[in-house]
C-alpha cells in the first residue's frame, strides 16, 4: 500500500519541466558559452575605455590563434558600447560595418537585465542570424556588450539547432 502512495510522488518527482534538448543545442550551447569565457574577461577594460585599437588587436589575435588551431571562427563577433553603438567586430566573410543596435529590444535587454540575452535577427539583405548578447560588466557597471552571432543556415548545418531550441536556451552563467 505504501508503495502505491510514493508512486504518484515518485514519478512527479522523475519528470523534468525543462524542455528536453538536442545534442546539437548542447553543444551550441558549450561552444557560446566557451566563447563568452575566453573573449569577455579580456574584453571588459578596453570596452570600458572605448580603446578599440586593444579591442581590434585582441579580435585579431583571438582570430589567429583559432586559425593556427585549425578552428577558424565561423562566427560573427560584435562588440557594443553601453549604449549599444558597435565599437568593432569580425565576420568570418565581409568586412565589419559600424551600425547601431541601441534600437534593437535584445541589446536593451542585455544592458538592462545585465545577463546574456540571445535573439534572433535578420540584416538588411534578409539574412537571419542567431544573435546572443553578453554584457560587459566592470565593478558593478555594464561597460558593454559581446555579441556572438551565426546565421541560422550555419548553425542549422553544424549543431541542427532550432530556431525554438536557440530560443529555449540559456547562455547565462
């Protein structure tokens, strides 16, 4: 009879209220994540001083060592002031524009939640892009944002995300 009694609870207890998710969405997770821990932590100063020749050459040599490792970035990388103007970034195939993304919900998001944001957005030439923002933060003040973005054609070919998987995620710590 006891047994019957625990069975209800034991079952409840045994069932996950998170979405299940993909091996290809774990890993897309691990590798933003991954990216965020070694990019962020050297990122944060010169964000703060707005020195984007250190921003540059950090972007560079981050890009080179990927390169030599025989994992070249396939990702898009933006840095963002804290006003979400872009400082600087790197494109694995065209060359960087400055825009503005102060008007896009997911930069004021990140700015204002002070936690990773993802999104996905599309550029003017109708290319859609999965977008994850990840604030800046210096003694207590978001000096800005990372923004590490594929399109969704490249994540769909290397982990098979979903665009419902992608916004299901967490990529905060």
């Amino acid at each position: 009879m006891a047994f019957l009694i625990l069975l209800p609870g034991v079952l409840f207890s045994c069932t996950s209220h998170e979405p299940s998710r993909s091996k290809g969405a774990l890993a897309f997770n691990k590798e933003i994540r991954k990216t965020i821990k070694i990019l962020a932590p050297l990122l944060i100063k010169p964000v703060a001083q707005g020195d984007v020749s250190a921003i540059d050459a950090l972007l560079d040599k981050t890009c080179r060592e990927a390169q030599k490792a025989g994992q070249p970035l396939t990702c898009g990388i933006v840095i963002l002031d804290k006003n979400g103007v872009s400082l600087t970034g790197r494109y694995p195939k065209e060359s960087y524009k400055a825009l503005n993304y102060s008007h896009y919900s997911a930069v004021a998001q990140a700015l204002e939640k002070r936690k990773a944001i993802q999104a996905r957005l599309f550029l003017q030439d109708g290319t859609k892009f999965y977008v994850v923002l990840s604030p800046l933060i210096l003694n207590g003040h978001v000096e800005g944002l990372l923004g590490i973005g594929y399109t969704v054609e490249e994540a769909s070919k290397r982990w098979g995300i979903t665009e419902k998987e992608f916004l299901s995620l967490d990529f905060s710590n």
